[in-house]
C-alpha cells in the first residue's frame, strides 16, 4: 500500500500592534493543517528578537508599528533570515505602499480589509514562490518593475523617495520637525531640506499646504 505523502506545516510569525488583528489571523490560521502560528509580536523590536532566533517560513507584517518603520523592518528581517518570506498586511492604500514594500523585500501585500480565503490564498501563493498583490495593483506592479512610465493618475506621493516618504509619514501624524530629526537620527536642517523637496514634488506651496495633505493622506489610511 502506497504511503501518504505528509504536507510540510509553515511556520508563521505574525507582527501587528493590534491585538484583535493578531487574533483574527492567528484563529484563521488554526484551521488550516499546513499552516501554524508559531509565534506573534507587537513590535518591530520583538520581531527582530524573535526572528534572529527561530525559523520561520513566512512574517505577515503590519508596517504601521509604534518602534520602527515598517519598509525597513522589512530589510532588517530580510538581512536576518533571507530565506523568510514576508507578506504584509496592510490598511494603508497598496498604490502607495506596495511598490515600496516590494522594493524593500517583502514578497506580497495585501489590504486588512479583504476576507479570510483572500488571506489564505495570498500566503499560499507567496509560500509557492510567487509575489501577492490584488489584480487592481498587479498591472501597476508590473510596469514599474519593468522600467515603463505610470500615467498621471498615480499619487504624487510615489515621487519621495524612501527617506522623504518616511518625513511625509511623520508629518501626517503630527510630529514636530524638531521630533523627526530625533527619531529618524537626522539634523534638524536636513529635515528642513526634505520638507522643501517634499512640498516641491506633491506641488504644495506653504508649510501649512504640506501638513494638510499628509493629515488628509494618513487619516484616509487609519480607519481600521
């Protein structure tokens, strides 16, 4: 009698500051047989710990964390396990972040919003091997890894480059330019000098202009 092939079970690490969040995943996961939740974090400083320690074959990662920017939790836990996969989960708008996911390492991003079979076959389809993103993006995707122009009607938001676009976060939820330059490590002229760039590449005028539209951007993202 031919003996039965047993399916490998994945080991997944969730990182999200939500404890409900974590929850819903960790509950959705139980039930399937080929996937375990190993381990959970609420922080970027626990996920690192966590994965410089054990295996895991897959991180689905919240990039909203209170400790550390998400695009580049993202290259530190590549730099730890490059054989990890990392999948985020996301309530901010994919047009803008995904790309920047992508480019950090991560291998898929999907929206929070989207329900429980979506969240399996997006984790099945990046543990195949292949990169996750919705069929709105995945068009969009393509063209900006294969060097042709977007349209004009992408965000702005996709001229800053990584360190402008982590300023224009900051902004958005308030702190003060004095603040940015604490916790980015920066001086407080350089941070000038990225506000400048920013307000001219989002076609912004004044400083209040600036502030308005990052509010306006980060407060569209943080309904969940």
């Amino acid at each position: 009698m031919p003996s039965k092939i047993k399916t490998p079970v994945r080991r997944i690490l969730i990182v999200d500051d939500h404890p409900m969040m974590r929850t819903g995943l960790a509950q959705l996961i139980t039930h399937e047989r080929d996937l375990k939740v190993s381990a959970e974090a609420s922080t970027a400083g626990q996920a690192i710990d966590l994965v410089a320690k054990h295996r895991f074959d897959l991180a689905l990662l919240d990039i909203s964390l209170p400790d550390k920017n998400g695009l580049e939790l993202i290259k530190d836990l590549r730099s730890l396990r490059p054989e990890m996969l990392i999948l985020v989960v996301s309530m901010h708008d994919e047009m803008i972040y995904a790309e920047r996911a992508l480019r950090a390492g991560a291998r898929g991003y999907i929206m929070k919003q989207e329900g429980g079979q979506k969240f399996l076959a997006a984790m099945r389809q990046v543990l195949g091997g292949q990169i996750y993103v919705s069929e709105s993006m995945s068009a969009r995707i393509l063209e900006i890894f294969s060097g042709k122009q977007i349209g004009q009607g992408g965000s702005p938001v996709h001229k800053l480059s990584n360190r402008e676009f982590e300023v224009f976060q900051l902004i958005g939820r308030g702190v003060s330019t004095r603040q940015i330059a604490e916790q980015l490590h920066l001086s407080i002229k350089t941070v000038e000098v990225h506000r400048a760039n920013i307000k001219e590449k989002l076609g912004l005028k004044t400083a209040t202009e600036l502030v308005r539209f990052s509010l306006r951007s980060m407060d569209s993202q943080s309904q969940l």
